[in-house]
C-alpha cells in the first residue's frame, strides 16, 4: 500500500455561479488558497483489491480515490485574468511522488482540476463552403469539371482555439531559472495516446504504439526549457509538428482513412479533433465523403455539406526528450481534470541496460526539495488567460 495516510476528501470548486452559502451568511464561501502544495510518498503500483492485485498508476483524466485520496485535501490555487482577460476561478492541485518495485525513486505526478463551461477542443480547424450533395440528393462535386473540395475559395481556417494550460517548474523555491515548461493542448497533445500493436494491424512502434505497455491511456505534453531567455522546446519531434495545409493556404492536403484495417477511422483516434498521421490520406477533388461524418453513425448524408471541417493539422507521437511529459484531460460537467506524469530525473532509455546521462534540457525534481511552480490556462483562447501566482510545491521524503 501506499506510505501514507489515507483521507478521504471531497472535490470543491469555490467559485460565485457555483457557491455555497452556509446558514446566518449572505456572501458565498471561498476557500483560503494554500501556500504550498506538498506532494506526498507513494509506490508506483498500488494494491487494487481484497485479491491483492496490484496495477500501475493510471494516467487517464479519471480522478479515483484509490489514486489521489493518500494526498489529502487538495491544495487551492487562485488564478487570476492577465491583462483584462481571463477570469478569476480555483484550481486544485494534487501531488505526489513515487517508489518503484525496488524502492528507488521514480516520478513525479500532479492532479490539476478547474471549472470551465465548455469543453473547447478544436483548434484553427480548416472549414470548407463545398456541398457534395443537393437537397434531391443530386451530386454536385463533379471531378472533371468541378473541383470545389480542392478551391482555394472553398476553405477557411477557423479562429477557434483549444483549451490550453501551461505549468512553469522552476528549480529552486526561489523561482531561479532554468525552468521546466510543459503545455498541454486539449487538441495538440491530449489524444497523442498510443494504440495497442495487437488490435490493430499494421500499427508501427515509432509512430502508433509508443508507451503502449506503460502508459496506454496518456498522451505526451508538449516539453520545454527556460534558461531565462524564453521557453524554448525540449529536442525531438513535437506530437503536432505536421501541418495540414501548404502556406498561405487553407486547403487541407490530407483527411483521416482506415488505413490497413477497415475496423474504425483514424486509427481508434477522434476524428472530430484529430487526423493521425500514420493512416491518412491524400485529400483529393472526388474524396464524396467527410471522414468526420463517416465516422458519426447519429448522421445519415455522410457527404461534404457547408460548414463541414478537417482538422488543421496532422497528429503522431513524439520523440527524444519531448517523451518526458505524459498526461490526459477529462472534461465533465463543467470541469477539466487533467493528470500528469514525469520522471524525476528525466533522461534517455537505458541502453544495455545501462541507465544513460539525465537529459540537458529538463529539471531534475529531488525528493525533499522545494520549488516554486506558475500555472496558466487559456480559456479557448490564446489571448484569454488565466495565471496562478508563483506556488510553492515540497516534495515531500
């Protein structure tokens, strides 16, 4: 079991729309943000049942007792609209830090939860005015004479934005620089999630499978470093570095396809948000059919129609350092929940077995150190944000 205390604490969002107003008061009650957050002792496994079965931490955006209970109380951070933007709301904070099998030191994990109305996923989607279809059902994409799908004037880019949140780790608790940053994307990094090799056929272990067997339902955040001049990223390949359209241009070049198996789009990925690159295809002037409806069994007319959209662009899993950082959101009811995960001292796969030198471009996080830490969100937005002020985080021996 995990070396700590168990409490059992409630998730409470304090914010005015959502108060509560106890007996003999006429304002709404908000909580006392905390000082510090404090990330407590635990194992990477944890006993699951009486049957002492014993399964891995699960990164999956499902907040459940048996995880995040021995934390206690969650920490409450007040964020705070930057420039006249954004809004003022709670964050809850929740962490802890891990023991393997053989009682060596292993990661760092952090819960954050936080109202938000909408679940804002799309981000600068590419929106078609092309109809495939007339209301008799008669075509009106013709290829050789008519190539609307592929016009220039045909497409848009919309200027939705995804739900973002930022989190500053700085390597000391004075808030000196270097400093970890890591972005995680509602749409850009969230679904980044691997596949399992043996459903789907065909599936590559660069590109589909990567972390399948330890973390299967995480995607990878977006990693960067700070020295003081600016967030720069960490080295590898990012989860979004493909676009989906040429410069200058708001015509897609490619739409999401079965690829090798005729069992779902996409490769099991969303195809509402997302177009994984392994398995699409080539965006052609006779492509009748929008992968997005095709995908939706609630829609009969599975052909193009205005206001239709592709995603602007293509989706893989990363590479080298930008590997460090996984995690998963999960919108519900008016609230995000999103869990994270790193080594504490982040550093290549061993070769040989021989454990390699820690990555330059991270912070290594110490058991019995303190650091400071700066969340900001993005509300659908870029320009609208949120920001915490520099929170305090112990790791706690």
């Amino acid at each position: 079991m995990f070396r700590a205390r168990t409490v059992r604490a409630g998730i409470l969002f304090a914010i005015a729309a959502a108060g509560t107003i106890s007996c003999g008061e006429s304002k709404f009650t908000q909580p006392n943000p905390n000082s510090e957050i404090v990330a407590v002792q635990a194992f990477e496994r944890f006993l699951n049942s009486s049957q002492r079965e014993s399964r891995e931490l699960l990164i999956d955006g499902r907040v459940t007792n048996i995880e995040w209970d021995l934390t206690g109380n969650p920490s409450v951070i007040l964020m705070e609209g930057t420039a006249g933007t954004g809004g003022n709301y709670y964050v809850l904070a929740r962490s802890l830090w891990t023991l393997n099998q053989f009682g060596d030191t292993d990661a760092f994990y952090l819960l954050l939860q936080w109202p938000d109305r909408t679940e804002d996923r799309l981000h600068e989607p590419l929106v078609t005015s092309a109809d495939a279809l007339s209301d008799l059902g008669d075509t009106l994409i013709y290829c050789q004479t008519n190539d609307a799908l592929v016009n220039e004037a045909s497409w848009h880019r919309s200027g939705l934005q995804e739900d973002q949140l930022w989190i500053e780790m700085y390597s000391d608790s004075l808030g000196s620089y270097p400093a970890d940053v890591w972005r995680w994307g509602a749409e850009t990094t969230d679904p980044a999630t691997p596949v399992n090799g043996a459903e789907f056929v065909g599936a590559t272990t660069d590109g589909d499978t990567l972390g399948s067997t330890q973390h299967p339902g995480a995607g990878f955040l977006e990693d960067l470093y700070d020295a003081g001049g600016g967030p720069v990223r960490d080295a590898g390949l990012w989860t979004y570095i493909q676009t989906n359209h040429n410069p200058g241009s708001n015509v897609p070049l490619r739409i999401a396809s079965k690829g090798t198996r005729d069992s779902r789009l996409n490769r099991a990925k969303p195809t509402q948000y997302v177009l994984w690159a392994s398995v699409d295809k080539p965006m052609g002037a006779c492509e009748y059919s929008n992968p997005i409806r095709e995908d939706d069994a609630g829609v009969r007319d599975k052909s193009w129609n205005p206001d239709d959209y592709v995603p602007s662009f293509s989706l893989s899993l990363p590479s080298e350092s930008q590997l460090d950082v996984i995690g998963k959101g999960q919108w519900l009811a008016g609230k995000w929940a999103l869990e994270i995960r790193r080594d504490l001292i982040a550093r290549p796969p061993d070769v040989g077995g021989i454990p390699q030198p820690p990555w330059s471009d991270d912070v290594p996080l110490v058991p019995g150190h303190r650091y400071l830490m700066r969340l900001t969100i993005y509300d659908g937005a870029t320009k609208t944000t949120s920001r915490s002020p520099l929170t305090p985080i112990y790791l706690r021996p």
